[in-house]
C-alpha cells in the first residue's frame, strides 16, 4: 500500500468520484522506476505543450528507452525506438494506429491529430502492464514498424 509523500500526497494514485461526499483510491501502476515514471511524466508535459515538435524529444524518448530496456520490457522499448524513428523520419506522429468498430463489425481508423496520438501513445505507456494497454501498445508496435520498414 503507497504512503502519502513529504506533501501529504498519494504518489502513482488516481481518485475517482464515487459519490458527492467520497472519493476512493486507486493504486496505479506506472513504468516500473521513478526515473522511468519522471521521465515520462516530463515528455508528457513537453508534447502536450509543444506536440511533436518539442524541444529534444527524440533525446529524451531515447532517454527512456534505455530506462526501459534496464526495465526488461521488450515491448516498450522496441515501441519507443520504433515511435522516435517515426517522428525523426516524418516530422510527424501520423500513426494510424487506433480503431472504431461499427455495429456490424466492422473497423475504421480515428483520424487524430499527431500531439493527441503521440499522447494518447505515451499515456499508454504508463500502465504498460495492463492487459488492454499492451494490445493497444502492440498495435502501436506493429503501425509504426509496417510504415518504417
């Protein structure tokens, strides 16, 4: 169970609103180091900011590759490596990577905007163990490594 921190506060937690007079915790599970969750954290504020454009993101997703490969996740960091060539090579983060189903099944891509994509990517990268975030992380994977090679 988390601590509250020097700030009283509840580090990696999100409260939710459960009713008008309660809130409930909600233990979440970011990359697996604080190094790699402030890292993160910091590219997140850059991109929302700056979008795709920002100031020395190649460098510092690179940064947090080498977090995640001390981390042990393959998946990550070959996402990582594949998303910082994207953009160096497109100036872009057009990724078609996510999906809406119709009732009959069938699927058409979101049009999104890059910084909203580059986002939504990274934010999936906070809980990369969770089970749907790694199906979306992997369709990230396989987009991003069909449109470079």
């Amino acid at each position: 169970m988390p601590r509250k921190d020097k700030n009283n506060v509840w580090p990696d937690c999100v409260f939710i609103r459960v009713n008008s007079l309660n809130l409930s915790k909600i233990e979440t599970t970011d990359m697996k180091t604080q190094e790699a969750n402030d890292k993160l954290d910091a590219i997140l504020a850059k991109v929302e900011k700056k979008g795709v454009e920002a100031p020395k993101l190649i460098e510092t997703l690179k940064d947090l590759r080498n977090i995640a490969l001390q981390e042990q996740d393959p998946l990550v960091v070959k996402t990582l490596r594949l998303t910082y060539e994207f953009i160096e090579e497109n100036k872009s983060f057009s990724v078609q990577a996510q999906y809406e189903e119709d009732d009959e099944g069938n699927e058409y891509p979101l049009e999104i905007e890059d910084t909203e994509n580059l986002v939504y990517l990274l934010t999936l990268l906070k809980d990369a163990e969770h089970k749907i975030n790694r199906e979306e992380i992997k369709d990230y994977r396989t987009v991003l490594k069909e449109e470079l090679y």
